[in-house]
C-alpha cells in the first residue's frame, strides 16, 4: 500500500480490487495532494470500470475531537446523487462489522430529489436506526465537519459555508472506546458500486484534517 503526506499526517492509499464499501474497486491514482495541500479524492472511470478512492491513517486516535474542512459543494448538482464522501472511523481489526465505526457522510445514496445532503451515524445502525441517524440539507461550502467521541456520547456537528450548523447527538447507542486499531478514514464511494447517475466523474476537495486529544 502506498502513502500520501496530507495535513501533517502520513496516510495510507487504497488500491485494491472488488471490495466494500459498494462493493467498488479503489484506485492509488485517484488520489492526489496539490500545490496548495489540499486533497483531492477523485470517482473516475479507467478501462471503461468506475474506480473510487480512499485513505487512511494507521494510527488510533482515541477519545477526542476529529475535525475535516471539505471544500467542495456537496449539493447537487456538483456532487453526484450516486456518490457517497466519507468521514469517519473504523476498527480495523473489528470483531464485528461497524465496530468503531463513527461516520458524517455526504450522500443522497442514489436519491436525486432527496433533499438531504449529510447523514451521521454510530454503526452498526441495524440495531437502532433511529438513534444513530440523522438526515440534514446543508447549504454552500466549505464545510466544517466534526465529531467529538467522550467516554459519555458522541457529538456531531457540520457548519456550512454560510455559518448554519447541523449538529446530532448520540448518547443512546454508545461503542466501547476507540481500540488501538481504530483509524481514521476518508473515502470517496459509490453506492452499490453503481456507476454515477450522471456518467461523469466525481472529486472531492479537502482542505484539513486535525485531532485533539481530549
């Protein structure tokens, strides 16, 4: 697996075949850091198969503050009804699927006229959906985006461009403290592995990534 340096921090690049999320295969090439140091996570089609993006941090975090600056506008229409933006972490050695994992994700999960933009969530959500969910609209970017995990709940928070916040709070559906695998994450993703709606290709633009020990 190759790496990136982004935001002070060294980040591994996913490069792989058939796999979930989607299931989508993930391309090294579709990530890229620019001159300014902003990352730019791309959704492009190569050899005529759709490909998608994602990186990570091998490094557990724990308890905390975890802060993502987006830049791009994740309305539609410039981000893709198909396409799904990630925040978020994972166990990465989780006994169970969703362990440790704590997502704000920027989706209409194929829905061009759903209204809602981002979505908060504490996996597993099959066990209670509406505790660990929240659909919100957001309006132009950037984006702001923030969970706090404490030993008492897990807060949420994004605030757009224009200052409005859209915030959640979990304290129902608590996971057992960040493991020393639990990582960061960022992905850039399909739905179903379904190609985007508009048949064109997909970028996300981040301008940060920053944690506080707490």
């Amino acid at each position: 697996m190759s790496t990136i340096h982004w935001s002070g921090r060294t980040w591994q690049v996913r490069n792989t075949g058939l796999s979930d999320p989607g299931p989508n295969r993930f391309a090294r090439s579709l990530v890229t850091v620019d001159a300014s140091g902003h990352l730019h996570l791309k959704i492009a089609k190569t050899r005529h198969v759709w490909q998608c993006s994602e990186i990570h941090d091998e490094r557990a975090l724990g308890l905390g503050t975890y802060k993502f600056k987006v830049l791009s506008d994740m309305r539609a229409p410039a981000f893709d009804p198909q396409a799904t933006l990630g925040l978020f972490t994972y166990d990465w050695e989780a006994v169970y699927d969703g362990a440790g994992e704590v997502d704000i994700e920027f989706a209409k999960w194929g829905v061009a006229s759903d209204p809602n933009h981002v979505e908060f969530s504490v996996q597993p959500t099959d066990v209670d959906p509406a505790a660990r969910n929240k659909r919100l609209p957001v309006g132009a970017p950037p984006y702001l985006c923030t969970f706090v995990w404490k030993s008492t709940g897990i807060s949420f928070s994004v605030v757009d461009g224009a200052g409005a916040s859209h915030r959640f709070i979990d304290t129902e559906s608590l996971p057992h403290a960040p493991s020393a695998t639990t990582w960061p994450f960022i992905n850039l993703w399909l739905n179903g592995g379904r190609a985007p709606l508009r048949g064109k290709p997909v970028e996300a633009v981040l301008e940060s990534f920053n944690y506080t020990k707490t």
